[in-house]
C-alpha cells in the first residue's frame, strides 16, 4: 500500500477523492466510512480506487448529449464494480491521467 498509510489516513483520501469526485452527492455517509475501512482491509492501493472513481466519473460524463440525465451517485459502493475492472485492467498508468485531463476539460466547459 502507498507509503505504508495507516487506515485513517487512507480512509480519509478515498473518501476525499469519492466526495470530489463529479457526479457524486458530495457528502460521505456512515456506510462509505465502513466500505472505506473495508477497502482498506483488502489492501487495495489508493490508485486503484482514485483511477476507478475517474474512469467512471468520465464514462458518465461523456455520454450522448440527448440521453436522459443520469441521477447522482449516493454511495460509494457504486464504483465497486469499476473497481474491480480496474484491478483487471492491464492499461499504462497514462490512460488514466489522460482521463483525469479529459474530465478536467470537461468540467471546465459544462
């Protein structure tokens, strides 16, 4: 795990990035908190987790501009599937900045 954080420090920067992350409700609730701590637990690395919270956040946001609206995310527990993906993925660690630079691009324009 990334610099040997300890659980409270790593819990704090997931939940961090999850509440910054566009499309989310913003808020943390008790049951992310307790998904943090087991993310934490199954010794998952901060990137995996930031880079699934990007490539999700950008799918969404590149959707067609006349599909409905999606609604917001409530949960960390929605990107566990991307998670999981992720851990699958075998992609150059420039994919991901390229898609942090996308949904930068795109927030500034909407």
């Amino acid at each position: 795990m990334e610099n040997d954080l300890n659980q409270k420090d790593y819990m704090r920067q997931v939940l961090e990035a999850y509440r910054k992350t566009p499309g989310t409700i913003g808020t943390v609730r008790r049951a992310d908190r307790l998904l943090a701590a087991q993310l934490y637990q199954r010794g998952l690395s901060l990137r995996v987790i930031e880079n699934a919270l990007v490539l999700a956040a950008t799918r969404r946001s590149i959707r067609p501009v006349d599909a409905p609206p999606l609604g917001t995310i409530r949960s960390l527990a929605y990107f566990l599937p991307v998670i999981e993906e992720v851990l699958q993925l075998r992609v150059s660690p420039d994919y991901f900045n390229y898609l942090r630079h996308k949904l930068a691009r795109i927030a500034t324009t909407r």
